[in-house]
C-alpha cells in the first residue's frame, strides 16, 4: 500500500539542511574576513617596523610571548633574539620558529641582575609580569576587568647586558613585559639604537623613569604610538622633558595605552 511522505518531515530536514550550508558560509566568511584583518595587521607592523629596521639588523624580542613581533622582525630581514620564560610561550615559540636560522630563543625573563624570580602567570598570557605593583594599579583602573593572576611560577632571568654581550648590540629592542620595563632596563649600562616600551597612564610615573634612564644612556630623542596603531603619534621627535610632561599630562583613562620609543642620540638616519 502507498504511503505519501510525510511532508513536515521532508520540509525539517530540508530547513536543516539549509540552516547547516548557512551556517558553514557564515562560518567560512567569518574565517575570511579574521585572515583579511590580520594580513591587514601584519602589514602594517611590517611597514612601520621597516622605518627603521633594516635587513640584516639584530633585534632583541624581549617578552616575546608566542611571537607576533619577532614574525614581523623576520619578515623584515631581521635576526632576532626571541626571549621569553613562560614555558607554554616558550612551546608555541620553539614550534614556530624553533628550526629557523635567524631566530634564537631565550627561555628565561630579562630583570636587573641574572638569577631566579618569580613571575605572575595571567589568565591570558600576555598579561603576565613580574610586577605585583603593576597588577595592584590595572586591579585599581579596572583596566582588564575579569582577568586575574592567580599562579606564580619561578624562572630563570638574565640581563640586558649579558644579552648584548652575548649576541651583539641590537639595533631595535622591544620591551613588553606589563609594567617591568625600569626593571628590564636596569640590567643595561649602554645605549642601543632604539628601544620601544609600553605605557599606561595609571602606571605612568614608572614610565617616567624609564624615559629619565634611557636619557641618561644617551637615547634623548623620543616619540610613541597609540594602542595598536603601528605609526608615531608626534610628527617629530621630542626631548625628554616634553616626553615626560606629555606622559604626565595624559588622562588616567584605561582605553589610553601604546608604546615609547627611544633613539640613541648617535642613530642619523631618521
């Protein structure tokens, strides 16, 4: 005996069918477009790094993390010496570029002296650091609400002096290790050719000294980038005392953040 389909059915299946095929295409766009914005990213680190990284320079990669920067540095033409101590960092750092002849990869943090401290593991990892002052300042501002340092883990730490003596003067250092740059740069008594560190208005007076030291070191011309606009706010390069007013005359306002950079006061070719 014939039976006729059942028509509620053979349309469910079919309404299915065509939520899973949009699904997918919606997946796959979403794909596309995060490829096309990261190209985009890349890009333009690319472009702005090469204004004064040239190929064949050494750079140091100092809180490397997984290696955003030190892929730009390579991309360039660039040596790089990728440092970094959190031990899944160091995994996903060795994974990538581990067989790669123009990158050396430090498992160790960069402090004042060689020996052993103690690092704040975040809940994502580039917010870990070293500095417990720094986590009670973003806990205050309320700047990475929902993120927290609950684990500590002890690990081996050089300085920026044994580094350089080690593998060379770098032309281009960046330093990104959450509020322990005075830290970083107490373990260098030379200038290098230029130096970017991070900055935050809840945490700026660290910033400040930071400026006040590199200058000591000769490095006396300086601009910076806001977030991660990958190109020099100031039209030109200033001084210490007007780097220093500028970062004190920023309002304490958390979506403020970017980075210094530093030239050593014998670099011409600007």
């Amino acid at each position: 005996m014939y039976t006729q389909p059942d028509q509620t059915v053979e349309h469910k299946n079919l309404t299915t069918r065509l939520k899973g095929i949009y699904r997918s295409y919606r997946d796959s766009q979403k794909k596309r477009g995060r490829k096309k914005k990261e190209m985009l990213r890349s890009n333009n680190r690319i472009a702005f790094y090469s204004s004064f990284i040239k190929k064949g320079d050494l750079c140091f990669d100092v809180g490397a993390n997984v290696g955003n920067r030190t892929d730009t540095f390579l991309k360039i033409g660039a040596k790089v010496v990728a440092v970094e101590p959190q031990p899944d960092c160091i995994d996903t750092l060795n994974s990538q570029f581990g067989k790669v002849d123009n990158v050396t990869i430090v498992p160790k943090a960069v402090d004042a002296s060689p020996g052993h401290s103690c690092i704040n593991v975040g809940s994502s990892s580039t917010l870990s650091t070293m500095s417990d002052e720094w986590i009670d300042s973003m806990k205050k501002s309320g700047r990475f609400d929902g993120h927290d340092w609950d684990k500590k883990i002890k690990v081996e730490t050089t300085t920026l002096d044994l580094l350089i003596e080690k593998y060379g003067i770098p032309r281009f250092c960046k330093i990104d290790v959450e509020g322990f740059e005075y830290n970083v740069l107490q373990g260098l008594t030379k200038p290098v050719g230029f130096i970017s560190l991070e900055f935050a208005p809840e945490f700026v007076e660290t910033t400040v000294k930071c400026v006040n030291y590199l200058h000591s070191l000769g490095m006396d011309r300086f601009n910076y980038s806001s977030g991660e606009t990958m190109s020099f706010t100031l039209p030109k390069w200033i001084g210490e005392e007007e780097m220093v007013k500028m970062l004190r005359d920023m309002p304490k306002d958390t979506n403020i953040f970017g980075d210094i950079y530093a030239v050593c006061r014998d670099v011409s070719d600007l």
